[in-house]
C-alpha cells in the first residue's frame, strides 16, 4: 500500500507504527491467554510436585538444625572435635546467616545460599562422624564410661542427629534441592515417595518438605532398611546404605555395653 498523496509523512510513519504497536499488543495477549491455558493444562495433567511452587518454609529445616546443634552441645569433649563449642558455634552462624537471607520461604536461587546450607549439613556431619566415631571406638577398646545410663544417653544423641543429618542430605540433594524442587527443574526424583506412586491417597498440592525427608530417615534408621520410600537414584541408595549402617553400629556396640554394665 503506497503513501497518501497529500499526507505528511510524519503522519505516515505515525500511522505505520501505530499499526504495527497495535499487532504486537495482539500478538502480546494471545500469548498471554495461551500461557494460561497452557499452565492450567499442567496443573491438571501434572502432580504438584513436578510444577513450579512458592517453596518450602524455612522454620522446619532451621528447627531441625537448631535440635542438632543442641544434641552436638551435650556431648562430652571426648566426642567433639577441637573446642566443645567449634562447631556449634559455626552452625549457627551458618544457620543465623541463611535465615537473615532468606528468613520465610526457600524459593530464591543463590550460590552463596547454596554453598552455605551444604556447607552446614557438612559441618553437621563431619560432628557426627566423629562422635559417632570416637563412641564406637570407646566401646570396642572399652576406654568408654561404665555407666549405662550415660552411655544411653550418649548413643541416643548421636543416634538422633545421625538421623537429624540424613534428613538434611536427602532434602538437599532430591531433585537438585528445596530450590530446584520449587522451581520444577529436574523432573525426575531420587525418592519414590508413596504419594507419587498413588496420587489420589493424597492431596492433590502434596510435596515432599524436610519433614518427608526426616521420616524416611527415622524409618531408614530404624530398620536399617527403606520401607516406604524408595530410593531411585544411585547417590540416594549409597546413602541410605551409609545410613544404615552407621545406625546399626551405633545401636549395636551402645546396647551391647550398657548391657554388659548392668550385668
């Protein structure tokens, strides 16, 4: 279509562009409405785990952490390693720290806040590790206390946190992480919870949150073996080896020697 004889072109051009502004608002909310249509499809096509969330709260994780600086806190300086409150106190910084950062939901993509959640699970773990460590070797050489109560006690703090600590690995590392999870960028989980195997037993907005995950610790450490959750990738089946195999050492050597002192 040629120029209007008679007409400005500035007003042509005016004209041009308004056209094609006007096409591009079109073409702007045609996306828009089959954007919607598009998410309202995968939400009833896929399970709520596999879409995009707001993220998990942060209080559950922090709770459990703050329970496992406290059981670390208990220990007798035999179990520790360095200065009683080394680790402890690192914890808590690193704990202190994430929270300041990222205090309600655990939605937001960082490395910093990534490199600082794994660098405290570590800090726990590696705490762990040695009590868990020092404990057996105390009951094996027999170097350890002669009361049973005490050496109960002990083995249970050690026992819980070795929990405590396999909870945070699993819920750090199924499907990329709490943030990866929220964004729905791997589709493919770890664990086979019973929820993703039978959906309608469950709510529709079901996810797995660090407590799921703190269960199939607890039911991993107890029978020394996964019961209702299923591990699928090969990390999370080394793992839940390690697991249970720490837990049935640590359960074994503590019963053993509390019972031979009362005897």
């Amino acid at each position: 279509m040629g120029p209007v004889e008679g007409e400005p072109p500035e007003h042509q051009l005016g004209g041009m562009f308004g056209s094609v502004h006007e096409q591009l608002l079109r073409i702007e909310q045609t996306l828009q409405v089959e954007g919607t249509e598009a998410r309202a499809i995968e939400a009833r096509i896929l399970p709520a785990w596999r879409r995009v969330s707001e993220g998990e709260h942060r209080l559950p994780m922090a709770a459990l952490v703050a329970v496992a600086i406290v059981l670390q806190m208990v220990l007798p300086a035999s179990l520790v390693i360095g200065p009683a409150l080394l680790l402890p106190s690192l914890e808590a910084l690193l704990l202190v720290g994430l929270l300041a950062a990222n205090p309600r939901r655990i939605n937001r993509t960082s490395t910093a806040l990534r490199l600082a959640s794994v660098g405290l699970t570590v800090l726990i773990s590696l705490a762990n590790a040695w009590a868990s460590g020092q404990l057996i070797k105390g009951l094996v050489v027999g170097t350890s206390a002669n009361n049973a109560s005490l050496l109960l006690s002990r083995g249970a703090s050690v026992y819980v946190t070795n929990i405590i600590v396999f909870a945070l690995w699993y819920w750090e590392w199924d499907r990329g992480g709490p943030v990866a999870r929220a964004r729905a960028v791997r589709p493919y989980p770890d664990f086979l919870f019973p929820q993703m195997a039978q959906p309608s037993v469950a709510s529709p907005e079901w996810r797995p949150m660090v407590l799921d995950y703190l269960y199939v610790s607890f039911t991993n450490a107890t029978a020394f073996s996964p019961t209702d959750t299923m591990p699928l990738s090969r990390w999370a089946k080394m793992l839940m080896l390690l697991q249970s195999t720490v837990a049935l050492l640590t359960v074994a050597f503590v019963i053993a020697r509390a019972i031979n002192v009362l005897r």
